[in-house]
C-alpha cells in the first residue's frame, strides 16, 4: 500500500508538517468548481509520495541524532469534499440512498445537524460555529488542506491557491492554520500533554513485527488494523461490508473539528477536584496538580501512560514504544488509570468489560473502531508573562482532523458511546462518567482500593474544551477526483473483495437492494420489496464472499459453495449493484456475470 498512487497521503502515510492551513471553500458555479478542480489534481499529494518522504525524512533524522534534516523539506495538498460539495461536482445526489443508521445518512446530514447527538451544544452549538455551520448560501464545499515545514513556504501556496480559488468563483469561508508548538511543547497539545501518541499500525503499510505478526515492527504496543478501516476498499475487521458507492472505494470520510481549549480554566478545575480527593485520602497529600491531570488524560505530559507508572512520570527513552507494556485487563476498576481517563475512554484497548462480571472484551475485538488522527494545535501557547497574546483571552486550541472508512461506527460511535456517555463502561455504580477533557459537564468516579472492594469519590468536570467548528467530508482517491472534473461519479453499490454479506445485511441501492434472506438466499429487490432475482440456492446459504479471484460465492455453514456466479478467475473483478437494479461483475469493462430477471 506504501506504492498506492490513488488514495490521498494524508490518510495513511500523514503529512506530518509543523505548518498547516485548512481552507474551508464554497463554490457558486459547478462549471468552474470542475475547472478549478482540473488545475488543482497535479498538486494532490499521494501515499506513495508523502510515504517515501516520510522514510527518507525518519532515516536522516536518526543519521543526526534525532534533529530534523532542514534541508528535507516539501509541500503537501490534500483535498476532501462535502456532500454539497460532491453533489455540486457531479451535478446530482451522490448517494443513491441514505438508510437510516447509514454512513450514507450521516454524511449527507453533516455535522452541524448531527451536533446534538455528539454533544455540540450550548457554547459548542452550530450557530456559533466559525465553520461548517452550513448557513445559506454558505456551505462548506471543500476543505483543501496544505501542509509544510517552512512557515513561509505554506504562506506562499496558501496565497496562490486563494488567488486561484478566487479566480473560479470561489468564496474561502475560513482558514484554519495549526502549527505545532514551540520549544519543551513540541509534539504536545496546549494542556501540555504529548499528543498523536497512540496511532494505529496498518496492515499491509506498516511493517509487521516478525516475532508477532500483529503488532508494528519497533512498537509492541501498536496493533496492526486492517486497511479497510481507514480506506474504503481493502478487507475490514470482520470482513464486513461497506455498503457504499463505487466513488467512495479508495477514499476516506475525513471529519474535521476545530477545538477550543481554555487552558488555564482547566488547570484550575484540576486543582479544585485534587484537593477535594486529598481531603478525602484519595490522593497523595503531596501531589501535585499533574497528578490528577495526568489521571484524567491518562498520560502524564511526558507521554507515559499512567498505568505504565502511577506513582510518577518517568522519562521516555528515545526509540522507545511509551505504550508497549500499557495494559488495562488487570486494572478493572480503574485504580491505576481511571475508567473516565481520555486515551481509557477513547480506546479501551483489553480493558473494556461490557458486562459487569464478565471478562473483558479481547482487544482485536475493538480494532474496527480506531481513528487515524491527524490533529495538531492552534493559537498561541499559554504564558500570560509574555503578554496579551498569550493570556487567558488569546484563541487557542486543536484542529482535529481524522480518517476512517466508516463514519458511523468509529468516529461517531467513539465521540458519542464512549467519550460523551457517563455511563462508559456500562453498568457501574456510581457511573463512570464523560471524558473530562472533551466531554460534557459531568460527574466522574475516581475509584481507589478500599478494603476488599473500590471506594469512589465523585469529581465534577465543567467543559473546557469547545466545538467551534465541525465539517464531515471525504478525500476522494485520485482516479475519482479526475473523473469529477467532468460531472461523472459512479453511484453503484460495491462490494468489494473479501467482504462477507451476512443474514440480513443490505446493499442498498436505491431502487434494488441485494440481501441474503433469512431462508439462506441471496436475494435482489425492487424498490418496492418484489424479488427481480435469487440465487435458488435451496436455503444452504449461509453467508455470501466475493472472492480475491472474482467469484461471487453463496457458502453453507460449513464454508461449502452452495451456489456461485461462476466467474473464478478474474483477480480484480467488481461486484455492483446499480441503481439501474442490476447486479453485475465486472472485469474492466466486460460483463462477466449478471443477474437477471427471474
């Protein structure tokens, strides 16, 4: 995947500059959004660009000690597109239908209409958002993101592509620019905590560790994801089906969060709540506020995982994975990390007991709901000595920025179930409580050992953190961007190779629907639920695997064919489903097999 020059750099590979800019763009004319688009695709970065610089960059780096190579340097363009975006593009909906529960669904509603249910309220509602709001007449169309390492240089193309932008009637709504932070907080966000620590390892472009086969090579803490979780097409966790357009394969849902940190409130807040656990015995009586700060973010500022070392930081040794021993399993009830900590409730890893009593789920079993995040910091740091522009009153904060192939089930899904819910783990008492940092207001439970059981205290959080901005988009391949510059976008249905259709999953197509029913068929419907064709398999089927070699095969339980299209032999082949209502394998553009009418 490391030699992909399809998908776009950032989502695997990431950009990895100190110096960002993110312009938010709405086009009036879909005629010179194209045109616009056309002049733009030379400049799009690739994996396979931002993937070989990367490792020349990593390799020169500790040819000199661990100091940056100044005279490595590049400029990456990325370039994700919203559902108005798509839809002014291709002249037409992009989807051929949005289920409810679907990425489909999500997408098209978009951000500002789904704050609610991801917690965006009060002074993080839409209305006072910077961006992405989508007021009339003003919606988010495209988000170009430029990354270097000179500040200069970044401000050179972001003029160019203002100008150009401009020259086809373009409106830029908002800039966004991130860049990492000076000096001992490099590499941290403005809390002063180490971010971007815990990355998901990619199967197929990460190297895997030998001795394990699924971990990254030099990093025993970092498991290896499927590529499908991240880039709509290669095989996912559990083989399951994206259920999406033929556009979508190759690309990556991109959210994008602008995230405002009010650091000396927060620090205060942890002050309050450390003395009140020291007044009830439950915290060092000499502890100080990185103590409890490092509890609620789970690392103290250094990187270490509080679990790793409770008593104190200890330093990080260079080269050195922070998260290779880190383990929740034996820490149930969270004593040594508690339960609310960030990076706990983010990513429970092994430690992540649905039900209370019952061991805790494997941590292969939480791979499908990793984010590839991309964020890095804005604003000023905070250090009031050095004047107003660094006081309580400067903007501060983090531009999130994250990839994933299903919009739903992991971005939202990790936002919404387990960040903002209190009652994460399930089935506590007293609940556990939001994450104190991006959550809402909330009460949390810092338990302790007590006797045979745990003892907890209840800390109250008020939000420090808050939304001033959010769009949802999606970062084309390349090979679709190209085909957008002429209004053609393909909106059959793929199912791709190696993913597994199951009783009662369905590919929704608009006007045809292909499901294996609950009698063990493969079945096409009309729009009207009426069967245009089945696979007459005598109710053997069990589930349904569109073969690497292009064979759609109908299996029983025990693995066996029941039924099959008979096209093996085709390494590459498609699977669609049209809007048309047809079910068709292609090898190119030669019709290998098709459903037909029964």
């Amino acid at each position: 995947m490391r030699t992909d020059r399809h998908s776009q750099g950032d989502i695997l590979a990431g950009f990895r500059k100190d110096h960002v800019s993110l312009l938010f763009l709405h086009f009036r004319d879909a005629v010179q959004a194209r045109q616009w688009l056309k002049r733009l695709l030379p400049s799009i970065s690739t994996t396979e660009d931002v993937a070989r610089f990367n490792k020349a960059f990593s390799r020169a780096r500790e040819r000199a000690g661990g100091i940056d190579p100044e005279s490595m340097s590049c400029l990456w363009t990325g370039l994700s597109l919203t559902h108005p975006g798509l839809r002014l593009l291709a002249g037409r909906e992009p989807f051929p239908a949005a289920p409810a529960g679907s990425n489909a669904e999500a997408f098209t509603q978009g951000a500002a209409v789904r704050a609610q249910q991801l917690g965006d309220t009060g002074t993080s509602a839409p209305p006072s958002w910077l961006f992405g709001a989508e007021e009339p007449g003003r919606a988010v169309h495209a988000v170009l993101t430029l990354a270097a390492d000179d500040p200069e240089r970044l401000a050179t193309a972001v003029a160019e592509h203002r100008e150009a932008a401009t020259k086809s009637g373009a409106a830029v709504l908002f800039r966004q620019n991130g860049a990492t932070l000076p000096g001992e907080l490099r590499g941290h966000e403005h809390f002063g905590f180490a971010d971007c620590i815990s990355q998901p390892g990619v199967r197929g472009f990460d190297e895997p560790d030998p001795a394990t086969g699924t971990t990254v090579l030099g990093k025993p803490g970092t498991r290896l994801i499927p590529a499908g979780e991240f880039i709509v097409g290669p095989e996912r966790v559990g083989r399951r089906p994206t259920a999406l357009p033929a556009w979508a394969t190759g690309g990556s849902f991109q959210v994008v969060r602008r995230l405002a940190q009010d650091v000396p409130g927060w620090w205060t807040q942890v002050s309050l709540r450390l003395a009140e656990l020291q007044r009830a015995g439950a915290a060092p009586a000499d502890a100080g506020r990185e103590w409890l700060g490092a509890r609620l973010m789970g690392r103290w500022p250094g990187g270490m995982p509080v679990a790793v070392c409770p008593a104190a930081e200890q330093p990080r040794e260079p080269g050195v994975d922070p998260d290779a021993t880190l383990d929740y399993s034996a820490d149930p009830h969270g004593w040594r990390m508690p339960l609310f900590a960030h990076i706990r409730k983010g990513n429970p890893r092994d430690g992540l007991v649905l039900t209370p009593g019952r061991p805790p789920l494997g941590v292969a079993e939480l791979d499908g709901r990793r984010l590839m995040r991309r964020g890095i910091p804005y604003g000023p740091v905070y250090h009031p000595e050095l004047g107003a522009d660094h006081g309580p009153e400067a903007s501060r904060g983090l531009v999130f920025v994250c990839h994933q192939a299903d919009l739903v089930g992991q971005f939202e899904l990790v936002a919404r179930k387990w960040l903002n819910e209190q009652d994460f783990p399930a089935g506590r008492n007293p609940r556990t409580g939001a994450d104190p940092v991006l959550g809402p207001d909330s009460a949390c439970a810092f338990e302790t050992p007590s006797g045979d059981g745990s003892r907890a205290n209840t800390l109250y959080f008020g939000r420090y953190v808050r939304t001033e901005g959010s769009v949802y988009a999606f970062s084309p391949s390349l090979p679709v961007l190209r085909a957008l510059t002429t209004g053609e976008l393909d909106d059959s249905i793929e199912f791709h190779a190696g993913s597994v259709l199951r009783t009662g999953d369905v590919l929704d197509a608009g006007k045809a629907r292909l499901t294996l029913d609950s009698a063990g068929d493969l079945v096409l419907l009309d729009a009207q639920g009426g069967r245009t064709w089945h696979s007459d398999a005598g109710g053997a089927g069990h589930d349904a695997v569109f073969t690497q070699d292009g064979e759609l095969v109908l299996r029983t339980a025990e693995g066996k064919p029941a039924w099959s299209s008979g096209t093996t032999g085709h390494p590459g082949a498609r699977l669609l489903l049209r809007p048309t209502g047809e079910l068709v394998i292609l090898d190119g553009d030669r019709v290998l097999w098709k459903a037909s009418a029964s």
